[in-house]
C-alpha cells in the first residue's frame, strides 16, 4: 500500500537527513560534444553545496571543467532526490576536508590531482511514489520552496 503524500516541510527534512547518512551519488555530466558520463562518487553536503572529488583524469572531472552544469541522484527509484546545479573546482575548509574525509571513509586531500567541486544546486526534487510527483519540486532556480 502506497503511502500518503509527505507535507513539503517534511519531505525537505527527510532530503536533508538523507544528505547527513548517505554517502554517495550518481553524478551525470557531458562533455563539449554532449558525450555522456555517469558516475558514483561520495560527497558531502556543506553549506547548502554539494562537495565532490574525483581525479583530474576521470571524465567526470574534465566534463565539469568545461561543462559545468550537473546533475546528481541519490536514493532508490522509489525513494529519490535529483538535484540539477553547477559545479566548479573549490578550496575546502579544514572542516569539509575533514567531514568530506569521515563520511567517504577517504581524504583526496594530500592526492595533488584529486580537486574538489562545488555542486551549487539550482533545482532540487524528491519523491518516493507517484502522489509525489506533483509537488516534487523543493527548489527552483537556487531558491527554496519551502
């Protein structure tokens, strides 16, 4: 039996914690010519940015040099959060850097061709089953809904 639609406050409360515990995404980017690439990588949610780090050789790294614009999906099909943004190389604090560290269970860090990128989220939604569809949006165009 399909549960009921979660309120907008709870819905977003849920994403939140679900940014807390889980530890990685599938990240979709493309390159100049439109070539796709998805990968999983671990991020760490910071300051309403989504931190990420992979080696300068991935392609998910060189697509987001070039191509900044992202989307990401965490969860299940049944339970999702997809979040469309902009990412750019970044300087972490000594706390992300650590946070990022502990919740990954790995520091890029000392690596020199391992930079982090800030995901800023332009539009992010999430739903568990179709009744949550319609009012799926939590934000739009960097602005929270709710």
């Amino acid at each position: 039996m399909t549960e009921p639609p979660r309120p907008l406050p709870v819905r977003k409360q849920d994403m939140l914690r679900r940014f807390e515990q889980d530890i990685d995404a599938w990240v979709a980017t493309a390159s100049l010519d439109g070539t796709p690439y998805l990968m999983p990588l671990s991020f760490l949610w910071s300051n309403d940015t989504l931190l990420l780090s992979t080696t300068v050789t991935n392609p998910t790294a060189r697509n987001l040099q070039t191509n900044p614009k992202v989307q990401l999906t965490i969860g299940q099909v049944r339970d999702v959060i997809h979040i469309t943004g902009t990412a750019a190389i970044t300087d972490v604090t000594a706390t992300e850097g650590e946070s990022f560290a502990t919740k990954a269970g790995f520091d890029p860090r000392p690596l020199p061709n391992y930079p982090f990128f800030r995901v800023t989220p332009t539009k992010i939604q999430a739903w568990r089953e179709v009744n949550e569809l319609k009012d799926r949006t939590l934000m739009d165009k960097g602005t929270w809904l709710i």
